[in-house]
C-alpha cells in the first residue's frame, strides 16, 4: 500500500483528534508505557539535538538581538508540522514554525516542488502566518532512507527588513506594501545551499544584507546540525521508535498541560479587559491616514469546562489600525502557546499544549484578524499588541491558581515592552541598523509571595537579557550615561512587581547623523500602563526623551553636571540639567525622531518594570524601607502609597507607630471616597450613554469592537442597560 | 633524597591531600574541610596520607617537609567566601549611571546552569545577592569611548567625593574601581586609582583598590565588574587562608612558597596580584592530571568526564590545548576570568529519581542527596530514592564495601522505597525499574558529553578518560556505543583531581580587547596596516608576563609564549580562538595565513553552509592573548613491570548477582588494590577498591598497562 502523502496523514490526525480528544488517536502512550527509560532518554537526546542547533545557528548568526537577546529559536517537527521539542530562546515561535510547515503541505508543495533532503524553505509574510517581516521562518525536511521523517526549522530575528522606516520594528508601516523584504512561502534554496537569487534579493531588499545574510547563514547551519543529529538517533534507536515516540511526546504535553489545568485551576468564566493605545495624532507619519490616535481593546475571556478543557475567546477585540499593530490569527495562537509555556506548559514544551485549548479566531476585520477585511494591513510590529493580551494570561491563570490555593505560582501581569533602534552611518563607517538589546530584559511579574525580579524578565523570550553596555556600544554610535535601576516602575502593592531600568544614550562618533526610533513592541502612549492585580496601583507610562542641538559639549568642558538617570516624572532631568534647541520631555511614544539625531545629542529610553500585585497598604514596612534604602523608591511613595512612615539613623529605619496610625488614616479616606456599586454604576452608567468625556479614539475602539463581535456588543449594551440601537 | 610533591582538593565537604613521590608512588589523605581555618583540614589530611606512606608525622613530619618539592592548594575559599557572603565589605566606583551594576546583574545570569524547563518557569526568577549593593557604589562622571578616546574627561572631585564616602560613611574595607572600556584605555581609571589612594592618605585609612584594567582587561562591563568585585571582596580573606596553610607547612621544614591553582590550568604562588583567577579552581585538576595523563600515553585529544554525587563535569582536550571560557558563570555571577572550559549538569550517584506526578514520566534531579550520597540506604533520613539506591538494587554496587566498609547499608530500605515511589507507579519490576532509570542517567551524561564536543570533533579521535569518586562507576554507561578511540580510567581516580594538581606547569594568560577589522575592499597592505595593533598588543602582554614570572624567579629562557587571537565574520557576536600560525602580522602573507587558519577552524565548526561568500566577507579580531608557560618538576607516571594477563588468585573476591539488560548475571568480583599492570579483566566484572569501583559490563574488556592505567575496550571491537 502507498504510503500515504502528508496531506492524507494531516486529515487523518484530525479525524483522529476529533474521533479521540487525542493526538493521532493515542489514547495509549505505548512507548512510553512499555519502556519508560528509552522514552525519556530519547526526548533528553532530541532536547539536546535542538540546543545544539541552537548553539551552532547562535554563533554564526550576525544579529546582537538573535544571540545576546535570544531572539532566535531552533524546532524539531513531526512530518506534519507538529513541534516535537525545541531549543531555547524565543518561544513565541515554535507555534508558527509548526503552522508554516503544515501550510506548505496544505499549499501542495509535497507535490509541486517537492520535499526533498537539503530543500530550505522560508516564510516572513504574515499573510501566510508569518509573524512580522524581520523575523525569519526557515524549515528543512529531514529524510531517512527516504522518507521524510521529520523537519528542523528555526526563526530569526533580523537586524533590518527593509520596511518603510530602518531597522526591524515597523511600528510606522502603514500597509504590508510598506513591511519590507518578503519571502512568501517560498523554497530558497537545495542541497543545503541557498539559490544565488537569495542573497541578492537580500541585497538589494535589505540596508544591512551583510547581516541579514549572517542570520541567514546561521539558520541554516543549525538546521543542517540538527538534521544530522536527528539521523544519528534514528541509527541507534530505529525509526519505528522514532516515529512512534515522537508522536507521544507531543500528545504527552498536551496531557501535562490537561493535567496542570485540571489539577491548580477551577472550572468556569474568566474575563480580563486590557487595553493599549498608540497616540499618533500630529505625529510624524508616512500618510495622512495616520493622523490618528488608536485605541486597542484587548479582551480575552477563558473558560474552563469540568474536563479541563479550555477555551480562549478574543471577541470583542477591537478593529485594524492603519500601522504596524495587526496580527494574523495564526501568530496570535503561537504567541498564545509562548505565554502559556511560562505558567502552564513549561515541561515538554512543543505543539502538545495547543491541542489542549481552543481559540475562538477574533472576528475578521480586528486587530488580530485583519487580511479577511483589510488585505493591506500592516503587520510590521505585530507583537505589539499580542504581547499585551499575552499579559492578560498571566493574571488570568495567576487568579485561578490563587483559588486552588497555588501562591507560589501566582503572577501580575507583564511588563510593557518599548525598543529602541538606531539607524545610520556608525563609528566604524558603514551602515547599520537594528534593536538595542534594552527591552529583552524587563523586571517579572509580582508573585504571590514575593517581588517580581529586576531586569530579569521578557514576556517574548525566557532568555531574558539586556548584554552589556560595551557590546551594544561597539554596533551603535551611541555611548551610555546611565543604565541603573528605575525607582519605583513596578508599580505599587503588597508585592511590587520586578523594577526595569533607563538607558541615557548620548549619541557620539556618527559621521552623519543617526536616526533613532523609540519602537512600540507592546507599549502605551498616555493611558495607564502595568495597571497591577488585587488592588495593586500602576505606575507612569513609559516616558521616553530627547534633545537634539544640545549643549552637552560645552557642560562637559565645563565639567558640569550631565544627565544619568530620568529622574523625577514631574521634574526630568533632561529638563533640568540639559539645554537644547529641541527638547522633548515628555514626547508621546512611539515615535521616530523628525530629524537625524547628531553628536552629542541626549536619549532617555526607559524599560518598564512589571505589575504588581496586592493592595500597597499591606506591603511589609520593612520592604518599604528596604527599597528606600536601595534607592529603588522615593520618600513619598513610601508615604503617601504605602504610608509607611520613617525615621532617619544614618539610613531609613521604619517607624511603626507611625505607620500604623498613618495606614489608618488612608484607610479612613478610602471609605470616605467610596460609594455603593450601585451608585456608581448610575453616574458610570449616565456618562457612557451620553459619551462623556470620550476621545475619538474610545469611541472608535468600542465601536468596532461592538460591529465587528455583535454578541459582545449585545453583552456591553445589557451591562450599561442601553438601548439595543445605541452605538459608540 | 628523596622528594615530595603535595596537593590538595579542597571541597566544600572533604580535603583530599596527596603525596605523591618522584617514583610516581602515591597516597591520598582525607579529612573534613575546616572553613574557619583551613589549614587544620588540610593538615589533617596531609598527617593521614602521610600514615599511610609509612611516616609518622609527629616524629618524621620536619625532615618530610623539608624534602617537599612543591606543595598546592586547590580549593574552594574563595568560592565559599562568596558563597556563605563573608568577604570584606567592598565598595565600588564606577562610571556615573552604572551604580546598580552590581546590584542589577543581568537577566541571563538568573539562570546560569538551569534547566530549560526552568528557564520558561517564569516563579524561578531569582537574582543573586550582590556583593556591592547600591549603597557601597558611587558615580564617577566619566566616559571613554570604545576606540579608547576619552569622550568625557574623568570629573575628580567625583572621585574624591566618592572614595572619602566610601571610607569614611560606608566603612568599605576594599574598593574597585570599573570604568567602562577601560580595557581600550585605562587611563581613567589609573587616575582614579592614584586619587583613591590620595584621600586614603587624607583619612588616615588605607584599603586595597582593585582597577578592573588591572584585573580583568577585557570588554563585557558587568562581567568585569564582577571579577574586580570578587578579586576585591574575597581575594584577601582567601590568601589568609592560604597563609595559615603556608605558615603550617613551613612549620614542618617546607623551603618555599605554597602553589595555588589558577583557573584556566597552572600554578602559580600564592602571592599572585589576580588571585581571583584562581577562585574556580576545584575541577581544573582533573583536566590538568588529563593533560599530564595525555602525554604519557600519547595521546593529544581526551574527553575528561568527572562523577562526583552531584554533578557531571566535563571538558576536552584538543590537540594538547585545554578549552577556555573566557566568560564562565560563577556563583550566578559572569565574570570576565578565563577558565578551563569545563561544562556540567546536575547529573551523579546522589541525583534523586522521582516521577512526574502529572505525566508519570522519570525525573532525575538536577538536585541531589549532595554530600550523603546514599541517603536512603545508609538510613540517613532521606526517603527520595537516588541513582546510587539504583546501583546498589542492581548489585553494582557491594553492600558490604560501601566507603571501604566502613558505611552500614540497608538494601531492604532502597528497594521498599524504590518499589513504592518509583517501580510501582511505573507498572514495572524494582529492578527493571532501577536498571531503567540508570540509563536514563547515562544517557543525560552520554548527551552532555556529545554535546560539548559535538562542535567541529569527530569522537573516534578522542579517548575518553573518566575519574572522580563515582567515574569508574559511570563510565562504562555513559561511554555507551560511540565511537571513542579508546576509554581509560585509573585506580585514583578518586583523587584524581588532587594528583592532577601536583602535575601543573607554571602557566599565566593575558587578555586584551582589540578593535580591528579588515574588509574586502582593502588593499593587501592596508590589511596589514589595520592588523598591526595586533603586534602591539602581543608585545605589551608578552613584556607583562615576563615581568611576572621574572618576579617569581623564573629566567626569560625557560618562559615559552603563545600568541593567540580571538577572531569572527563582520556582525557576529561570538568571536573562537586561533592560535596564531605567525608571530607577527607584517607581510600579506601572514594576513592571509591568519585568515586560513580561522577560516580553517570555522567551517569544521559550523560545517561549510555557515562560510560567507569571500567577496563579501570581513573580519574582525576583538581579543589577543598571550599563554606563557614555565615547566615544572612533577611526579612520573611510574613504569610497572608487566605481569601476566591473568590475574593473581588473590584479586579474585568470587562472584555476585548483577540485574543487566532485564535479568541476573554472575559477575565477577576484583579487588582493585590487588591488580596490578598486565592483568586483564573481561567484563560482566565489578572492580572494587576502597575508595571506588569500576563496573564493567558483559560486552567490556579491562586491561592494565604498564602506567597502572585501565584500558577499556569493546568485545567486539
């Protein structure tokens, strides 16, 4: 009998999930059941076959952000697309890798052109679920005596994709036109060489091909690694395992992830509202279309059936926006098993887990649904508001594991995420542009016992970490005047969450000039960011700043006082210490500097730490006066958020009399302030009916997200008690 | 007269002392660590092992010591004083904006050594401690850019400000000082230093100051920064303890100086400036007894494989050149120290087996039963079966020869507690169950070796050699059915580590960042035009380490030097060493034979498919080094006689079941202390001695040579 294609093998494995409720039909694991020690000596060795892939690709790669930030990945598959097991690095992929190797089956490749050993195939479009154009998909079938048995596949982020504006966060892109280089679903290359047409392409597509062409280099250097790995293990434990346990393993994450929701969670609806905005209003943009400030609506409801089975639904989320901030369904889901890699599915991490939940696709013409509707929309940046709703997973599960009683693995929400990226001719002389490394490493979520960490933590890759201040200065024209810790930006509770920290960057050694973007890559413009869980309290939005025509010269040949820190949000020290002829304090991020940044020019890029958790009155005084004395909180934060009260021996000491009357005392003017649900839901009521007080941009979001989700419409419109006409 | 080497491994549990003769003959001492003083653990030791050889060290001890050649310390003081937080309280002047430095650290170093499965665990976060919280750091208003130009001129009164604060408010008893690219230029820093010490004059106090150019010269701050910082906090308090040691030796007729152990191999006096360099110098012996081992047998390329009860260390040796890290993890800390390159897991005899609750699937470790690695069966209170409740179930392990003998065990206790919490669950027989899980272990060290030689290494060119208290034991399993040229063992190779000490050269490295790159648009002569700071680099290395050897005694004749480059494509991060083929760059020539020899190392790296096209292809080299190298006098390898295959009836201790492959098996049982060079042992056998025990599997063949050196090979090979 033939053996049957991979298309006919795809139906099969869902007839049989759907028949099943398991993977391929194994309602059994023989493999493993039969013989526990090869099984789990085989994953080890697959586990280790990817990292040494990664090992390979890393140190061939060109990009600073793939191998000092993580951004990279490398992906062992099932013959059908399914990831058997991966590398470290930037788990928000693993789900496209397996979603780009099952649509060139579904496309018909098998037949036309074929699948053959040393064939390397990529994809950055996002139309066919792409993520965004400068990260990478690559995948190589891996044949033995044959047949194809696997595929080994990996992403990178490159340093520039050739989109409208340099480097590699498109957030200005106004439609995929403008997204840069693109690689649709193609075949680049055979016999483990790309064709000669790729790197001219790549050339002639990319401002910064010598890199680009690095990246690609080590993609597939750690493909062709993992592929003669995988080889080796099927000569030493025959294919028949192979095949057999490769399956297991998948649908044996999917029952650890069954098992862990079944086990710490508990059954029912959970709703959680977030929201994200990008105020480009009278900013510099590309077409007039742009000219608009935008509101996400960033819903994400979750139900957990008696069987632990659970449904992630997005309705409600609001429509497309005329920049880089769309994302395709699939990405989405891949960003979905990333986030849930963190809490839930972190011990075999593979495809296992996204057969253990079902996702209602946003409704097409939304934010995270686009080309059904709107063809052209951008996705330059299209994690920028995933990795928000990807946040709302973390407090979701963090209150469902806090009802079973699971502190310990309790967590707030993320950080918001803001890049940085420079663009220009270097001190080295040719072209560069690219990411800092700065927003790899955020602080981590409070936790339901303790603090969240300082720079310790990137909600799009566990291989958080910002580098050195020395590698970052040998790629760009910049050098740094302060990288420290930011007092008090993990919000204020019982547990605050992880601190970030601010980069001063004074620009230096560019021959002309260099362009700097501060990017969103999961941000807010004006509206709270890092709102917190349990009656924890947000802090600032990211508050960047700029001069340009500065007079840093001549303070540092007077040897004056220069600027290290952002200092005070009401009194910044650029403001203070800095004159220039163009100084924005307060810019509305993101933004893209109007003018070519020169010497000596003055940048303060804060990173966010993260949200906190727990109402600040009940935080330990001793915590309090821990960080006052580390500098990581101001006098007045103490007081008047914690009313913790202190007294001065040499360092802060708390008094705790004082502490004890002053929480009192706020306690009393919160009951004073407060008023019955009812009461306040008739005033909240009275305004949303008569859109008081809303921006264009509010009205516009809810709108959309009413017209686009009729259901969530008819729920908003039953809790306001509005009529069955009314429209935002 | 006879003469003595002496050295020690110092644990965090045990000091091992060994006293090796200039025949090769040797004993081993132990004795329980004393933190407080070390030198009481180590003479403990010493007056043990000194027992053993016949001399009674109240009445002999002082004509030993005087017949001593060399005696080393390898240890883990300065590790422990970092770890249990006990170093002097040190601050920290650095470039304004960096003050948290310390205190910050870096994302990765929160999971230096984790498993993956703990990375994505977002809860396992944690920072270390640091050992300079902000408080204990000032701001200098500086900066040098990375061609070394100073861009902002150092402000002084900042450096006054902040040392006088340092001294007189915070009461730091040492200072370091890090400026960014300072290893370019360390001229502010070298300033900074000289008012440092200006002020301490002033105040009346005087404090060491540590200048990072001075320590660790090479680009990476944070990483440098945590080197100045250990150098500066535990450096000190270190080589006190390493005095008083001296001072006990010297007690008994010792003439000279004691050794310590540098990090990246060789020895060096204990009086060192960079004594931090020496701070992870636990598993270095083991490589350099390798080295030493290598030529002996005459063999350049070795896998070193270290079982201890908690971890699996391993490194390789290639070509005779030992592997380097120059940016190892430390105590969750990177630090910019060069350090053999010696990788582990949390892989040994005392790794727990437990099963997922969830999954049922066998979990080992990564954490251990640590020191008592037998917890259960030496009914010490631990209820968590452990790999080494595998091997005594399977009978590879003699429950009458446990340490010697001198340990109790309760087999009855491991397998209720295997059956119950591992073999039960599992639908399997106890014994099925413990031979299953010892595979997985092997199969994790098998991996981890492949691993850290997989890169560019074809493994039929390598010997493995494996040592530490449990290696014989593991050995065989975890060499599995690779390719190895050959697998050798010896009979201490418990002490291994020890020995390998007392056969150190006197060996110092020097690091300097460079910037240099050539592209393909230079001409032949602008290349090696922009090369030729290379020179300059070598020169200023070599004349330093010259200078620090010629301090120690050593004459310019004796000293040999490397000269080594640290080289990558235009845009790569991770730059790989090449020994340069010339010894200066001054000709097209000796560019393009530069250029080969990377090219050369690369592609059997990363294989042809990572190789630019050469019309676009630039280079740049970021580091040089110098490797300077004195011989020293060290114990032979001594020569045996050899006997006849067969070995003496006395060795023979019968036979005992052993569960292999699913069923029981006669093994024969050998007294290792009884073998001798010549005898060979087929395998299914069980090697015991006092201290170790080799286990050798139905398709092994064990032969001993004339070095007393066990050669392993296959059956059917």
């Amino acid at each position: 009998m033939a053996e049957p294609t991979l298309l006919e093998q795809l139906r099969s494995n869902e007839k049989a999930f759907e028949e099943t409720g398991n993977l391929f039909g194994l309602q059994s694991l023989p493999r493993k059941e039969k013989d526990p020690g090869t099984y789990e000596a085989v994953w080890h060795i697959l586990s280790n076959v990817c990292n040494l892939a990664w090992e390979v690709g890393c140190k061939v790669s060109s990009s600073p952000i793939a191998v000092e930030g993580g951004d990279a990945l490398w992906a062992l598959h099932l013959p059908t697309g399914e990831a058997i097991c991966v590398s470290r690095g930037i788990t928000a992929h693993p789900g496209l890798l397996a979603a780009m190797i099952r649509n060139f089956i579904e496309l018909g490749y098998e037949e036309y052109p074929g699948f053959n050993q040393g064939d390397i195939f990529e994809n950055n479009d996002p139309h066919y679920g792409g993520i965004h154009s400068p990260d990478f998909d690559m995948a190589m079938p891996i044949f033995y005596e044959d047949k194809l048995v696997a595929w080994a596949s990996c992403v990178s982020h490159v340093s520039d994709s050739g989109s409208v504006t340099p480097g590699s966060v498109g957030f200005l892109n106004p439609d995929c036109f403008s997204d840069g280089i693109c690689i649709s679903m193609e075949k680049v290359g055979e016999n483990d060489a790309f064709y000669p047409w790729y790197e001219k392409r790549v050339r002639s597509r990319t401002r910064t091909p010598d890199f680009v062409m690095g990246d690609a280099r080590g993609r597939l250097a750690g493909c062709v690694a993992l592929r003669e790995r995988v080889h080796a293990v099927i000569d030493k434990y025959g294919l028949d395992f192979f095949v057999d346990a490769t399956k297991e393993y998948v649908e044996d994450s999917r029952r650890y992830a069954v098992s862990r929701v079944r086990t710490q969670c508990v059954p029912g609806r959970i709703r959680k509202s977030q929201f994200k905005d990008l105020a480009m209003k009278g900013q510099h943009v590309i077409l007039n279309k742009q000219d608009v400030d935008c509101l996400f609506n960033l819903p994400m409801e979750v139900e957990i059936d008696a069987d632990a089975g659970v449904r992630f639904s997005l309705r409600g989320a609001s429509g497309t926006v005329p920049f880089g901030e769309n994302i395709s369904p699939t990405a989405l889901k891949s960003g979905l098993l990333n986030g849930y890699s963190h809490i839930i599915g972190f011990d075999m991490f593979n495809s296992g887990p996204e057969a253990s939940w079902e996702v209602e696709t946003a409704p097409a013409g939304s934010w995270a649904n686009p080309f059904e509707v709107d063809y052209t929309a951008s996705s330059g940046v299209a994690w920028a508001p995933a990795v928000m709703w990807m946040s709302n997973l973390y407090e979701v599960f963090g209150r469902l594991f806090q009802m079973r009683g699971f502190v310990e693995e309790m967590a707030a929400g993320a950080a918001t995420t803001m890049t940085a990226e420079f663009a220009g001719v270097t001190q080295l002389g040719y072209y560069l542009a690219g990411l800092t490394l700065e927003q790899a490493s955020n602080g981590s979520p409070a936790r339901g016992f303790t603090d969240g960490e300082n720079s310790a933590w990137c909600i799009y890759t566990p291989n958080a970490d910002f580098g050195n201040a020395e590698v970052t200065e040998l790629y760009y024209p910049i050098m740094y005047l302060g990288r420290n810790i930011e007092p008090d930006s993990g919000g204020y509770g019982r547990f605050r969450g992880g601190l970030g920290h601010t980069a001063v960057w004074m620009v230096y050694g560019t021959p002309s000039g260099i362009e700097y973007q501060c990017g969103c890559a999961g941000m807010r413009s004006k509206i709270v960011s890092n709102h917190g869980m349990y009656g924890a309290y947000p802090t600032w939005p990211d508050a960047p700043s700029y001069a340009h025509d500065t007079n840093v010269q001549e303070l540092i040949e007077a040897q004056k006082p220069l600027i290290h820190e952002r200092g005070p949000a009401t009194k910044p020290t650029i403001e203070t210490n800095i004159e220039a002829a163009d100084l924005q304090a307060n810019p509305s991020a993101p933004f893209l500097t109007r003018e070519l940044l020169q010497n000596y020019d003055i940048i303060v890029h804060p990173i966010s730490g993260a949200q906190a958790m727990g109402d600040p009155l009940e935080r330990d005084p001793e915590s309090v006066v821990e960080d006052l004395n580390k500098g990581w909180t101001s006098p007045r934060v103490a007081s008047e958020i914690h009313g913790v009260q202190t007294t001065m021996n040499g360092e802060y000491v708390v008094d705790s009399v004082a502490t004890k009357q002053r929480r009192s005392e706020i306690r009393e003017e919160r009951k004073a302030r407060a008023v019955p649900f009812k009461e306040w839901w008739d005033a909240e009521r009275q305004k949303v009916a008569a859109k008081e007080n809303m921006a264009d941009a509010v009205c516009a979001m809810w709108r959309s997200s009413m017209q686009l989700s009729p259901e969530y419409g008819a729920e908003l419109r039953s809790f306001w008690d509005l009529p069955d006409d009314f429209e935002f | 007269m006879d003469r003595y080497f002496v050295a020690c491994d110092a644990g965090g549990t045990m000091t091992d002392v060994i006293v090796v003769d200039e025949q090769g003959r040797s004993v081993i001492g132990k004795a329980p660590t004393s933190p407080a003083d070390e030198s009481v653990g180590y003479m403990e030791s010493l007056e043990e092992a000194l027992e053993y050889m016949g001399i009674d060290p109240k009445r002999e001890g002082r004509s030993f010591g005087e017949k001593l050649e060399t005696s080393i310390y390898t240890g883990t003081s300065m590790l422990n004083t970092v770890i249990n937080m006990s170093g002097v309280k040190t601050g920290l002047l650095t470039t304004r904006g960096f003050e948290d430095i310390n205190a910050q650290g870096r994302g990765s170093q929160t999971f230096i050594g984790a498993q993956w499965t703990e990375i994505t665990h977002m809860q396992y976060r944690k920072h270390r401690i640091p050992l300079v919280p902000r408080k204990q750091a000032r701001g200098v208003t500086e900066r040098i850019d990375m061609f070394g130009t100073p861009v902002i001129p150092m402000y002084e009164d900042d450096v006054r400000q902040g040392v006088r604060e340092l001294l007189c408010d915070e009461e730091c008893d040492a200072i370091a000082i890090v400026f960014l690219h300072s290893y370019v230029n360390p001229q502010h820093e070298l300033r900074a230093g000289e008012i440092a010490r200006e002020v301490m004059a002033e105040v009346g106090r005087t404090v060491p100051v540590e200048l990072s150019c001075e320590v660790a010269p090479t680009a990476r701050e944070v990483s440098r920064a945590n080197a100045t910082i250990v150098q500066a906090y535990a450096s000190n308090t270190a080589r006190e303890q390493l005095f008083r040691i001296e001072k006990e030796l010297q007690g008994i007729g010792y003439p000279h100086s004691l050794k310590t152990v540098l990090g990246y191999g060789g020895i060096t006096n204990i009086r060192y400036p960079r004594l931090f360099e020496a701070a992870m110098s636990g598993p270095v012996g083991g490589l350099m007894g390798a080295k030493y081992l290598s030529t002996v047998i005459g063999e350049d390329n070795i896998v070193c494989s270290d079982v201890g009860g908690t971890s699996f260390d391993a490194g390789a040796i290639t070509a005779g050149v030992l592997p380097i890290d120059r940016e190892p993890g430390f105590q969750d800390m990177y630090v910019n120290v060069p350090m053999l390159g010696i990788t582990s897991i949390g892989a040994g005899t005392g790794t727990y087996i437990r099963l997922d609750p969830a999954t049922n699937r066998i979990k080992l470790g990564p954490d251990s039963a640590g020191g008592v690695p037998g917890p259960t069966f030496i009914e010490a209170g631990n209820t968590i079966p452990t790999i080494n409740d595998a091997n005594l179930l399977l009978g590879i392990l003699n429950e009458d020869n446990y340490l010697g003998g001198k340990v109790k065990v309760n087999k009855q206790v491991s397998y209720d507690l295997f059956k119950e919490k591992i073999a039960d669950p599992l639908e399997m027989d106890v014994y099925e169950a413990a031979e299953t899980c010892l595979e997985v272990l092997n199969v994790m060290m098998r991996e981890h070796l492949v691993r850290s030689l997989m890169v560019g290494h074809d493994l039929r060119e390598y010997v493995l050699l494996g040592y530490g208290g449990a290696g014989p034991l593991h050995l065989l399993g975890y060499a599995g059915d690779y390719p190895w040229k050959a697998i050798v063992t010896v009979p201490h190779a418990g002490a291994f580590s020890a020995w390998g000490g007392a056969c150190m050269d006197y060996s110092y490295r020097r690091h300097k960042s460079v910037a240099t790159m050539i592209t393909p648009d230079l001409s032949p002569e602008m290349k090696v035009g922009y090369l030729a700071p290379l020179n300059m680099a070598w020169e200023a290395l070599e004349d330093e380490l010259y200078n620090e050897l010629g301090s120690e005694g050593f004459k310019r004749e004796q000293i040999t030097m490397t000269r080594i480059v640290y080289m990558k494509y235009l845009g790569q991060l991770d730059d790989i060493e090449v020994v340069s083929p010339v010894d200066t760059i001054t000709s097209p020539a000796d560019v393009d034979a530069l250029i080969s020899e990377y090219e050369d190392q690369y592609t059997k790296m990363f294989t042809l498919v990572a190789k630019p096209d050469p019309a676009y292809a630039s280079y740049q080299v970021t580091e040089v080094c110098v490797l300077a190298k004195v011989d020293t006098v060290k114990p032979k390898l001594r020569r045996h006689e050899l006997a006849s295959k067969t070995p003496a009836s006395d060795a023979y201790k019968g036979k005992r079941p052993v569960f292999q492959q699913g069923r029981w098996h006669d093994a024969d049982i050998w007294r290792m202390e009884d073998l001798v060079p010549g005898n060979e042992v087929d395998g299914l056998a069980v090697i015991e001695a006092s201290n170790t025990t080799l286990f050798v599997p139905p398709q092994f063949h064990v032969r001993i040579d004339e070095h007393d050196i066990y050669w392993i090979t296959r059956k059917d090979a």
